[in-house]
C-alpha cells in the first residue's frame, strides 16, 4: 500500500491528459478546415467556402443540438449575438483569404497575435487594466511579425495583413463571447453562430458564385466538421488545462501547419516564421505565466502545507 499513488493526484493526472488530448484533436481540426477551405477555394469562391463551412454546421447542430433549442427560442441578447457573428464573420473571411494566399505556417503563426488584441479590446471595452506585462507582450507581438513579414526584404504580401486584421477580428469576438456568456450557454453561443453566419455566408456567396461540383463535397465536410471540432476541442481543452498550458500548446500548430503545407502542396519550410512565431508565442506566454503567479500571491491558498499535520 505504501506505493499507492495519493488519490487526489489521479483526477488531476486524467483531467491534464484529457485536456492533451482534447488539444490535439482542436490542433488537428484546425489544419483539417485550412486544408479543406483551400481546397473549396480552389473551384470556388470563398465566399461560398464559408457559405458552406456554415451550412455543414448547421446540419450537425440540427443532428445533436436538440436540447439547446429551448433557450434559442427565448433570443435573449440577440443583438450581441448578431454583432459578435458579424465581426466573426468578417475575420473569417480574411483568414481563409490567408489560408488561400500564405503558407499555412505563415497564417497560423500571424494569428497567435490574437492574446494581444484580446488585452487590447478588453482594456478599451471592458474596462480591465493594460498592465505593464501586456504593454510588454504586445510590443514582443508586435516584433513577432516584423520577423516573419520582413519589412524592407521585399515587398509584402498583403494577405498577411489581412491574417492580422483577422486575429483582431477574432480578438473582439471573444471579448463579445465573453460578454455573452453572461447570459448564453456555450451551446446556445455556438448555435447563434451557425444562425447568423449562415444566412450571412449565403448573401455573400450569391455575389460571386461558382458551379459545385460533387467533388467538393468531401472538402464540405472536412472544413465544416472541421470548423466545430476545432472550437468544441479548444473549449474542451480549456476546462481542463490552464491558459499558461493551453498556449505552448496550441502553438504546435505552426509547424503542425508548416510540414502539412511541405507536404500537400510543396511549401518551403521558412525559418523566419517559426523564429517570428516563437517571439509571440513567449511575449504571451511570459504575461500569462506573470498574471498568474500574481492571481497566487494574491489568493490564499486552501490546502495546507504538504509538511502540516
């Protein structure tokens, strides 16, 4: 018995291997929809790649969503709803033009921007304080990107601009999920989505549409059930792992994305991405490792001392 693991310790060790395990899944779902959104882009406009990514959706929500509906009905804060799914929306559609024109590497390593944004939103709209770690963070983000755009090297791509004005458009969705999830179940948040950005997709794509063909309904699938597993996994993820571990993390996805890219479509490995990346990827991460170690000092903890009686 004196080689018993102290029982406490197990659920720990389940939830932190659960959440592993919940991340790689996100992580694969994420290169799945990019692979499939380029390859819907290349017979199609992307206006209908998002058409259908939401149309997919639909269909799975409609397959195992049934309990939620009850709170749909009551449309509590559909105005938030509409305008979080409209910036959504619109940062989408600049990230498939990325994931269409860029490496795949190059887009995934621009979007770790997102934390920066996110302190920025929540500093100007709901009043949180921009400490001097985030200043911090957001000036290493900043020349994060200069590395791997390269200013002065040639002349740069305007997608990655773009990409970068998507990670700021994802940014303020999640200060406007945060808001609703005063309110909203995550279920209720993720179906408003596929609500609003359906009809959304559909309006847009009526304005340059293409023939579809029945070979690009695999890629339907693969970028729609892509889209939620990818969202579902990351929230998943998040019950049970910290930010300060979800992050390192979820940062694999650059070059998950640079050897998927070398791979399918013959694109270089770029070591300036990976270096650029890595910037951003530890001026977050050394604000979220700061922040909590201050939320520790300033929390008393509730279990007493390993050595106490």
């Amino acid at each position: 018995m004196a080689n018993a693991a102290p029982l406490p310790d197990a659920p720990a060790r389940s939830a932190f291997g659960y959440g592993l395990l919940w991340m790689g899944l996100s992580m694969a779902s994420f290169i799945a929809m990019s692979v499939g959104s380029r390859e819907l882009a290349a017979t199609l406009s992307i206006r209908q790649v998002l058409f259908f990514r939401a149309l997919v959706g639909l269909v799975v929500i409609l397959a195992v969503g049934r309990a939620i509906w009850p709170e749909i009905r009551q449309m509590a804060q559909l105005r938030l709803h509409l305008l979080r799914n409209i910036v959504h929306f619109t940062a989408q559609y600049f990230w498939t033009v990325g994931i269409v024109l860029l490496p795949l590497a190059s887009v995934f390593a621009l979007e770790f921007t997102m934390p920066i944004w996110v302190a920025l939103f929540a500093w100007l709209m709901l009043g949180e304080r921009l400490s001097r770690r985030r200043v911090a963070a957001t000036i290493g983000g900043f020349l994060g990107v200069l590395v791997i755009v390269r200013p002065g090297v040639g002349m740069i791509d305007p997608a990655a601009g773009l990409v970068l004005v998507a990670a700021a458009g994802y940014g303020l969705s999640l200060i406007l999920v945060k808001r609703l999830t005063g309110h909203a179940s995550p279920g209720a948040i993720v179906v408003w989505m596929i609500l609003i950005q359906l009809p959304l997709g559909l309006i847009a794509a009526l304005t340059d549409w293409r023939p579809v063909h029945l070979t690009d309904v695999p890629w339907m699938v693969l970028a729609g059930v892509g889209a939620l597993a990818a969202h579902y996994g990351q929230a998943q993820a998040l019950k049970r792992l910290e930010a300060s571990v979800v992050i390192p993390i979820d940062f694999l996805r650059v070059p998950l994305a640079a050897v998927t890219g070398f791979y399918l479509y013959g694109e270089a490995i770029d070591i300036w991405v990976f270096l650029g990346g890595g910037i951003i990827l530890l001026s977050n991460l050394q604000a979220v490792l700061a922040e909590r170690r201050q939320k520790a000092r300033a929390t008393p903890s509730a279990h007493p001392p390993a050595d106490a009686p």
